[in-house]
C-alpha cells in the first residue's frame, strides 16, 4: 500500500496548488498564532475553495478551545482537525474520532499505549521551546513496538526531508509522512523543487 503524503504549513495558493499537481494526498494548514507558518482561517478558507476536493485539508490547533476548533472547521471546511499541542484523550473523544488526528512528540521514551484507539496518531520530535519538532528527527526505533501494534492509521513527521523520508518508511511502515520544513525556502514558502522531489520519491517507494 503506498504511503501518503501530508504537506504541511501551507500559507499560499501557488504552494498548495503545486502540491496538489505533485500529488500530495493532505495539505496542512496551521491556525497557531506562534507558528512562523500561521494562516488566517479566512485566507485558509479562499485556497481551499480552490482545491480538488479529492485531497484532504487538515488544520493544526495547538490548545485550542474544542468550539472554535469547530468553527475554523466548519468556516474552512477542513476534513480533519490534527491537535497538536497538550490536548489529552478526553479532549480527543469529544470529536468524532474519525476525524482527529493526534500529534504525540516524542522525547525519551515512548509510551503511547492510552492513544491506541485512536484512528490517527502523528509522531513528532519533542521540543522543550515550541509545539513541533523544529525540523528535526526523533529516535524511530523508540516507535518501532508501538507501530507493530497499532492498528490504526500512523502520520510520521519532525525532520523529514528527501534524504531521510525512505528511511523513515523503512522503519516505520506509516500510513503517511508529513512533512513541511524539508520542502521549504522559509518558513511559509515551499520549494517547488524539493516538494516535487519528495512525493516522487514516497510515491516509488511500494
């Protein structure tokens, strides 16, 4: 089964119509207000009227309160909410579940067995400085147990970038990859030619 792909951080209608040509199968747009890669809800809401509906718009919350995730979602029309920040399991159930997805960061160890019933579960490096893995890696083989295990649908994120992304496959066996920094100029500006490298490359790999 081919793994996904997840861009994320759009702030742009060129960016997000670019990813769509290369394939990308979820476009991220990120509704933090201290993420470098913010998008108004209303802007967000322009470029996705402009989109295939056959790819999927996620936005990203961090701390969110649970009515104004849902009123971005219904003013955007986003088909999945991904939390990203302290948001535990009864925060998560008060969604239909078949639309959250969860971001774990991973620090030392991994201990993910309460997410288990969880449909969605994106797997980021820890940051003590911000909510997202500052475009690094976390340790893969502290997620190998939990992945033998789950058997729901796993997004792997934090670092990835063209020359990591196979490995990351390789180890994980995920659902999707997720990536943003490792497409990017600047934060917000997506290079054309690295996302259209990167889903190439994800979509070789069987």
């Amino acid at each position: 089964m081919k793994t996904k792909i997840k861009i994320c951080g759009i702030t742009n209608i060129n960016d997000a119509l670019f990813a769509q040509e290369c394939g990308a199968d979820f476009l991220g747009f990120i509704f933090y207000k201290k993420s470098p890669r913010y998008i108004l809800p209303l802007k967000a809401k322009e470029i996705i009227a402009k989109l295939d509906k056959k790819i999927k718009k996620v936005g990203v919350f961090v701390n969110e309160s649970y009515e104004e995730i849902l009123r971005i979602k219904k003013e955007c029309g986003l088909d999945f909410v991904q939390l990203h920040g302290d948001e535990d399991l009864e925060f998560c159930e008060k969604f239909d579940l078949s639309i959250i997805i969860k971001a774990i960061r991973v620090k030392d160890e991994i201990n993910l067995d309460k997410y288990i019933k969880l449909k969605y579960i994106l797997l980021d490096k820890f940051s003590a400085s911000e909510y997202g893995g500052a475009g690094k890696t976390f340790d893969w083989q502290k997620a190998v147990d939990f992945c033998k295990k789950y058997k729901g649908n796993l997004f792997v994120s934090g670092g990835l970038n063209s020359s990591n992304v196979l490995d990351a496959i390789e180890t994980l066996h995920p659902y999707a990859v997720d990536v943003s920094s490792g497409v990017e100029k600047e934060p917000g500006k997506k290079d054309c030619d690295k996302v259209r490298e990167f889903v190439e490359l994800v979509n070789i790999k069987k």
